[in-house]
C-alpha cells in the first residue's frame, strides 16, 4: 500500500493513532498536520481524545481562512503555518511529546543520531528551539527560525519535540527515529558510554544492492504464500512492541536450499503488505524489488547452517544500547535468558556489508544471537516465530540488565544452575 495516495485525514488519523499507541504522546498531546498541494492545512482537532480520532475529526483551514470541521483547530496550529511559510519544502510537520525527547529537552541536549546508520539521514539535521508559551506566535517563530536554519527536527525547550517532511510518513519517521536514539541513549548511557559513528563509517552503510541480479517468479508455492503472511504479521507484531521502528528492522525466511523471502528496503514496516517481500533465489532477487541491505549476510547465514530456516535484525532499545556501547551481555539471568541466548558476542560494525561470511562464522543453530556494534541485534531460529521469540527473550533480558544497576549489582545464576540448564536442555 502507498501510504501517501491516502487522503489526508486518513493518514493524519491513523499516524496519530500509531503516536498514541507507541506512547510518543498522550491523549490531550501532540499535533499532526499536512499542507496541501492548494494551499489548505488539514491538522489534527484540539481537545479531543487522540486514541480514538477518525478522519471526520480531522480540520481543515484553507488559504482564506476558512475553517472546516466539527471541533476547534489545534492550539498549536500558528507554529505549523509558520513552519510552512519558511520551509515551502516541507509538506507535514509532527508535534509529539515522547518521554526520552521530553527528557532530552530538560537537559538541553539534543540526541546523537550517529549512534546507528541509519539514524542520522532519516532524522536529517537536529535543532534546537528556546522555551515559548504553548499555541503562542513566539513559539512559532522560534520553531519556524530553526527550520528555516536547514533543521529537519527540532527539539522544543522544556516541551518535547517537532519533525517535519516532504510527506507525513517521512515527518513521522523523523519523529520516530528521534525517540528511538533518544530512548537507546538514555538506556546506554546507564551501562557505558555510547559510541558515534564517523563519516567513514557510516559510508559502508550505503550498499548498491541494484546490481544484485533479477529474475522472473514463474510462481508462488503454498509454503512461500504462508510465510509472506507470517512475516508481514510479525513485522506488525514487531513494531507494536518497540522492538522494531517504521525504517528500521528485517526479517527473512527459508524457503528451500538455494531461496528465501526478506523484507524490502526503505518501506515502512508496519504497511510492507505480503506482495512486498523480496524472492531471493540463487543469488539473485525477485524482479523490480530492491531487498534489504542486509541480504548477504542472511544469504551466507542460509547457506552455511542448513538448520536455521528464520533470521531477524532489529534495533530494540534496550538490546541496541548494549550494541552502541560495547559492555559485555550477561545472559546467566533466568533460565529462558540463558536458554534461549546462550552467549552474546558482539561482531565488528559494518560486518553484515563488509564480511557477512564472518557473521555466519560467528552464528550458529546453537549460537543464535548476536550483537552487531553500532547497528543491530541479529536473532536466528529454525522458524520466523523462534527468532522473533528470541528477540522478544533479548530485549527483556536487556531492560532487566540495565534495570538491575538501580538496584545494586548483578547476582548471575552460577555454574551449578548453568550446568542443570545445559544438561536438562541439550544445550552442549
């Protein structure tokens, strides 16, 4: 599904419902708007329930200033004109209040983006704009004077924060991955001290898979038309439980010896529909589909351990702040951390571009998780719902781990209780 063809109201209503739902704002927070290619602003209502907005609840101001709509136009509607007159660039502008940029925003600092690659080009150039009243003409100039300074976000004193974009998605994304460097940063900074990223490294990220060859699907078997469906409902499920954003995640499946199916490149997860999945057969891709970056690697993974039949990479905050920070993950917490994770090594930043035979040297049947530095947590299984169920057992064992610290330190299982663990579940 082409996000942009929805009609404005549409896309506001259901982005405002993925805001509210993520726990980016809260019922009474936040504001959405899209300016029309005539001129009209369609922004979300003030006063009403955001979990519950429809498309019938969505204003609309037009150039004369006439309002449409059944409620009053959102308080903060005069920093999205004025967002607009001195960024005719922009077509969208998101206004949310996420806890880790609320936190961020009392401290004065703005997040690093440079924590994972992909960050930083989604996020654009941060900003920052001084404390105004809410819904004032002050705030708004302050607000429009740091788009207008060449900011694609923007950090709002003591308040929250502001993204905009040449589409809604593409503002909300911003959003999105703001919170999420802000959520790892804050969750990293309690373990360690979170490394950036330079220029050179964030070069290997730009991989040209379009002179990966194509080939022509004949058709599609049962078994490739059920994990279509499979993948695109755990991407969903993913993204529901903040362990996957709207640009950030794979997945891929098995299919046979020499093929698999893996998730797109620069889609939204939570609309990649199952006819968007990308074939890989023989080294080559399904016509006219570009896949992930990452599909080396799954390919050389595929190839090298016949038993793995799922993988899964994905940027969970409280997993992803070991991986930006290099501190060592103990899995002898309970017995389904060290069940299900065994050992977590951390492989080299940019290993799945640069050495992806690496990467399937290191994983394994019996070693399936990895952390890849500054990137992601890699997850294998021998079905798409064991990999994921991984992840699920990482990031949990992560917040539990970081948790831990407010406590006191650390009290591991010892070598006894891993012993029964290896024993009673064949782990050698």
């Amino acid at each position: 599904m082409d996000f942009n063809l929805l009609a404005p109201r549409e896309q506001i209503s259901r982005l405002m419902g993925r805001l509210y739902a993520a726990g980016l704002t809260n019922l009474s927070g936040g504001n959405l708007s899209i300016k029309d290619s005539d001129g009209s602003i369609w922004i979300t209502p003030s006063g009403i329930d955001k979990a519950t907005l429809t498309p019938n609840d969505i204003m609309c101001l037009l150039p004369d200033g006439t309002i449409t709509g059944p409620h009053k136009p959102s308080l903060e509607y005069p920093f999205h004109r004025a967002i607009y007159e001195r960024r005719p660039d922009l077509r969208a502008v998101v206004h949310a209040h996420p806890a880790a940029l609320v936190t961020f925003s009392l401290a004065r600092i703005i997040p690093d983006t440079r924590i994972i690659p992909q960050a930083m080009r989604v996020c654009g150039r941060v900003g920052y704009a001084p404390y105004a009243t809410p819904g004032s003409e002050a705030l708004g100039t302050q607000i429009a004077q740091a788009f207008a300074n060449g900011f694609d976000s923007v950090l709002l004193e003591n308040h929250g924060a502001v993204a905009g974009g040449g589409s809604l998605l593409e503002a909300y994304q911003r959003m999105e991955t703001l919170d999420f460097c802000g959520r790892t940063l804050l969750r990293a900074r309690a373990i360690g001290s979170p490394h950036s990223l330079t220029d050179e490294q964030l070069a290997i990220f730009d991989i040209d898979i379009d002179q990966m060859p194509e080939f022509d699907v004949e058709e599609h078997s049962s078994l490739e038309r059920e994990l279509r469906t499979q993948i695109s409902v755990i991407l969903n499920r993913a993204c529901e439980r903040q362990l996957m954003i709207s640009t950030e995640g794979v997945i891929s499946a098995r299919l046979d010896e020499t093929s698999f199916l893996i998730t797109p490149t620069g889609q939204d997860r939570r609309n990649v529909a199952n006819d968007a999945l990308v074939l890989i057969r023989d080294g080559a891709r399904e016509r006219g589909k570009l896949p992930s970056r990452a599909v080396t690697m799954h390919q050389a993974i595929y190839a090298r351990h016949p038993t793995v039949n799922a993988i899964i990479t994905a940027q969970p905050p409280n997993a992803t702040a070991y991986a930006v920070t290099a501190a060592r993950f103990d899995t002898r917490l309970i017995p389904e951390s060290y069940v299900m994770l065994r050992d977590v090594p951390l492989l080299p930043y940019g290993s799945p571009y640069t050495a992806p035979a690496m990467v399937a040297e290191t994983v394994s049947a019996r070693n399936p998780v990895a952390l890849i530095q500054n990137d992601a947590v890699l997850t294998l299984g021998g079905s798409v719902l064991q990999a994921f169920d991984r992840l699920e057992v990482l990031e949990l064992s992560a917040r539990a781990l970081i948790d831990t610290l407010l406590l006191g330190e650390l009290q591991p299982m010892d070598d006894a209780a891993l012993e029964d663990l290896r024993h009673a579940f064949a782990l050698e």
